[in-house]
C-alpha cells in the first residue's frame, strides 16, 4: 500500500490532531465524518483483478472500513509514521505484530516486567504452541541485553515507560544493540502516549499503542494500533493479522476513538502536569514506601526519561503503602473521587492494586512486591485527587 499524504504534515501535534483524516463529507456536505456500519460493499463490475484477502478495495468489513482508515491516517500523523494499522484492541495489535513477524525457531527478547498478555503470549502461547523461543530481560540493564541478544534473534520488544512499575528503558541503545544483531525493536508506546514520546524517531521499527488508553482517553473504545516506516511489513500485518486472523477494529470503535483523539494532546497536557504535581505529594506523604514516576530527580530513570520524553512523563503512578494487601483494597475502596478500575488513560482517575500474590510479582524489582498500587491520572482538579488520596489513607489508619 503507498504510503498515505497528509497535507498538515507541517503543522504541529495538536492541530494534526483535529485535522487529519478530517474531511468533508461527499454525501451531505457534513464538516464531521459519518459512521459507516456497512460490513460489505460494492464490487466492481470486473473481478478478475479482485484479491480476496486484499486492504487495498473496500469489499468486506474484516478487509477494512472506511472509519479505520481515516483513523489510521490520524494516528500515524500524531506518531510521525509512514504508516499504522489499527486493530480491535492494543491485544491485537501486539499478537499481530508478533504474529506476523515470527516463525518456529525465532529467538524474542522481551521485558521482566511487561502488560499481562505480553508475558502471556511470550512465557507461555508463542514458545508452547510455534517454538519460538522467548527470553525475559530488565530492559532497564543495558548490560542485561547485550548478554540475551544472540545473532539468531529476531526480535526485542520493549515498553517504556514499563506496565506496571513504570520503569524507563533507552529506546535508542536498545534499537543500536537490536540492529547490531540483525533484530527488529518494537515499543510499546501507550505509557507515555505520542504527546510525550516517539519512538521511530529513537531508532524503533515499530511501535504500538493501545488506542483503549490516552489517545481515546474516554473509557469507551477499545483499539491498538501498530505503528511504522516499513510499508512492506504493514502490509503483511494487514494481510495476515486482520484479514485473515479478523483482528479488525469495529468501525463504531474506530469513529469513537478518532472523535477522542481531536482533544488527545489537550488532555495530556493536563495529565502530566496533574500527574507531576501528585506524584510529588505522595513522594512526601507519611507511609507511601515509594513512588515510581519518570518526572521524579529521585526516579532511577529521570535523566534518560529528560532524554527521550519530550512534553512530559505520563499519566501513570506506580507507589507503595507500607501494609497488606487487605488494607491496600480497602484503601481502593475508600476513595470517593478516584475509580477503584483496571485500565489507565480515561477522562476519570483509575487505581488498581498489584497484590503480594501475583504470579509476576518475583520479577519485579524488591520495593514493588508489598502494597504495590498503579494508579493512572484523569482529568479531575489534581487538588480534589490529592485530597481524596489523603481522606483514604487515613480511612485506613495510614
């Protein structure tokens, strides 16, 4: 497929936000995109030249839609991309990126600490069911890759900042030590979110985002997106992964997501400033154990994450408490202002606790294996967040 024109690529991040993929309406004139939910679609009247399992003709919705594609040209102008294909979930669009890209005998290198379906898609489906072999680096130990990376790799994948202890990874020397060794570096990117972050330009050959986060922001669309400059491999992701897997984004996700996206950089600004601020009074209230967040000086990640996060570090606090993890959920439930949820990225604050028990919890570094919370950042008046964290603490005698 050639590669998409955007005729506001010379404009910056907030107005392509709003404008690509934009247009007006042919039918009715309308300034707004419509929402086509047809699932097939003309043909022409030869179809001798017609390939079934093709994105290049609207023919059939699990080939494409119209609204995935205007959603496609949008998010790849917020990463500065060449190209991106949007899947049904950030899932999908990590199980079709590796999908696509490995074979039986294939050796990955991919993080300790890493989203729950990546550890299980490595630790246990890809290396049990298609013998590809599946090696868990500290990304955040340069030493540590150089020794896991043999010739025969063909893939490392990252997340920075990490899920869920927020750790910071160098996209840029890992993409040299990957490159080196003949491998491809994958990002994903939905941490720190395009705002603040881009990581094609460090060096990565692709990078994906779960749409479902920050870029929708709303809580009410799931989505992912794969994001790169090899239109090649694009096309075989489209090919293989949605069309013949149907890993297809809905058209009525796809419309939510593009609408969400128009106010994607307003909101992050917010929730990094909100976020920071936070951030800084639980680093110094009474029996938090630590905070994790790349905007802190004491963060072991601060200077790199200066380096390579441009207008901020995210939405996502990981802190500790110093109690169990009874105590820890009833800290949850105490709070009036805050949704006790899973998932990050929305309009409204979300926190969820890491308990003692998990099956990864080893894995992480020592202070994260006791009263471990993530906590993602809305949209509130960062005073309410603080003081509803305040009144929940001492609910709970903390």
């Amino acid at each position: 497929m050639a590669k998409k024109t955007n005729k506001f690529q010379s404009y910056r991040l907030a107005t392509q936000a709003v404008h690509t993929g934009t247009d007006y309406d042919e039918g009715t004139g309308a300034v707004r995109r419509p929402l086509h939910m047809a699932n097939s679609y003309k043909l022409p009247d030869d179809l001798s030249q017609v390939n079934y399992s093709s994105t290049d003709l609207l023919m059939y919705a699990r080939n494409g839609n119209p609204n995935q594609h205007w959603l496609e040209e949008k998010i790849a102008a917020l990463h500065e991309a060449d190209d991106a294909i949007v899947l049904a979930s950030g899932v999908a669009a990590l199980h079709a990126l590796f999908w696509t890209l490995l074979k039986a005998g294939d050796r990955v290198i991919y993080p300790k600490v890493s989203y729950m379906a990546v550890y299980r898609m490595f630790h246990e489906l890809f290396n049990h069911k298609f013998g590809v072999e599946t090696v868990m680096v500290d990304m955040t130990d340069l030493s540590e890759v150089r020794k896991a990376i043999t010739p025969g790799t063909r893939l490392v994948h990252i997340e920075t900042p990490d899920n869920p202890t927020v750790g910071v990874t160098d996209i840029e020397a890992i993409a040299k030590i990957a490159h080196e060794n003949g491998a491809v570096l994958s990002v994903d990117n939905t941490f720190a979110s395009p705002y603040n972050q881009k990581p094609l330009q460090l060096g990565a050959d692709f990078v994906v985002e779960a749409l479902t986060k920050f870029i929708n922001g709303h809580g009410d669309a799931q989505g992912g997106a794969i994001l790169s400059n090899d239109l090649e491999t694009i096309d075989r992701i489209r090919y293989e992964a949605q069309v013949n897997v149907g890993s297809v984004i809905s058209p009525f996700n796809a419309w939510q997501i593009f609408r969400g996206a128009v106010t994607f950089p307003l909101r992050m600004k917010r929730i990094n400033e909100s976020t920071q601020r936070i951030a800084e009074w639980l680093e110094g209230r009474e029996n938090v154990t630590f905070v994790a967040y790349p905007g802190l000086p004491s963060n072991p990640g601060y200077e790199l994450a200066k380096r390579q996060m441009k207008n901020g570090y995210g939405g996502v606090i990981s802190f500790g408490l110093d109690t169990d993890d009874k105590t820890v959920e009833r800290f949850c439930a105490a709070l009036k202002v805050i949704t006790f949820a899973v998932s990050l990225g929305h309009d409204e604050s979300l926190i969820f606790p890491q308990p003692s028990y998990d099956e990864r919890i080893h894995l992480y570094p020592e202070k994260f294996r006791r009263g471990f919370i993530r906590f993602s950042v809305g949209l509130e008046e960062p005073e309410d967040i603080i003081a509803d964290l305040d009144q929940a603490l001492r609910a709970v005698g903390l």
